[in-house]
C-alpha cells in the first residue's frame, strides 16, 4: 500500500477528483487527439494511463502530472495498417516502425500548502503537512512559462498578494522542475 491512509479496492473521492482533473488538464493541453487517429472516422489508438501511487508522502498531484508528462515523451506507437475491405486494424509486433507522441508543452506543477488562512506557505509538502493545513494550491505551467493551470482545494479564501506570492514562488520553483525532463 501507498498509505495506510487507503485500503485496497474502489479508489475514494479524493482518488476520482484527482483523476478527473489530471484527465481535463491533459486532454488537448499536452498533444493533439489527432495523432490518436489511425484511419479518419473509423479508428484512433486509445491511450489509457494508470498512474500507481508507491508512497503517498504528499503532493501527489505534482508527482502525477509530471509522471504522466515522461511518460507521454517516452510513448511510442506502432505503426498500424487499415484494411477498409473488412474495417480492420492490424499491428505488426515484429515490425520495428514506430511514432513518438508529438508533446506540445511540458506541465511544471507546484503545490503550496496554506497554513493559517494562508498566512504561510509550505512548498512541496509532505502529507502530514497537507493534512494539517487549511488548503492548497498547485499552480501548472508550460514550457513558455505561462499559467495552463490552477487547483485550489480547501476553503480558504486567498488575498491577491498571497496570490501572487504562489505565482512567484512557483515560478521560480518551475525552472526546478524543469530539470525533471531533461
């Protein structure tokens, strides 16, 4: 187990919120759908990413989004055939022919966490930190430094300029982040 936090079986809110925001920031943010396509109208590959928690220590959405970016930078398709006479597709495994994904940007994620309404900030917390605080928030940038992304969770309300206090730390935090990739 990741946490003795979780047990086994059907993941928890928490899980499927994650899951659905890591889904609506990747989807047409990261590469084109239209790479997916195999024959126009009548197939695309499908892409399924099961993202495993090993050690639930905090800023899990960090650790998945920059998971699933390497992972997409490594992916390689085979190169499939179409045959329009019976609508099938096949794949030679034999055959070395692949395509990469072509990645349009990169994300860069940093999640603060917000202690006394936000008084103080935590970057890269653990997960006790998390739990002890009031909220947090990841903020997601791109490859040309621009926001693509902000996740609050926690009903904290927070001023402008603790606002951008996250904006610089995190972009700061981005050039970190960056080295990830390389």
């Amino acid at each position: 187990m990741c946490s003795s936090k979780y047990s086994a079986g059907q993941p928890g809110n928490y899980s499927q919120v994650l899951s659905q925001h890591i889904s609506d920031l990747f989807n047409e943010q990261v590469f084109g759908l239209d790479q997916l396509c195999i024959e126009p109208g009548k197939a695309v590959w499908v892409l399924y990413a099961d993202i495993v928690c090993l050690n639930f220590d905090g800023c899990v959405l960090d650790a998945a989004i920059i998971a699933l970016t390497r992972a997409l930078l490594a992916t390689q398709l085979k190169a499939p055939s179409y045959n329009p006479d019976v609508g099938s597709i096949t794949v030679d495994s034999l055959s070395g022919a692949t395509s990469s994904l072509a990645v349009s940007q990169k994300l860069y994620p940093s999640t603060f966490c917000l202690v006394q309404a936000g008084e103080y900030l935590l970057a890269d917390p653990t997960s006790d930190e998390e739990e002890l605080a009031d909220g947090y928030v990841t903020v997601v940038y791109n490859d040309k430094n621009q926001i693509v992304n902000i996740y609050k969770l926690g009903s904290t309300v927070l001023p402008q300029p603790t606002m951008n206090t996250i904006f610089e730390l995190s972009e700061a935090r981005n050039l970190e982040t960056q080295k990830i990739y390389s």
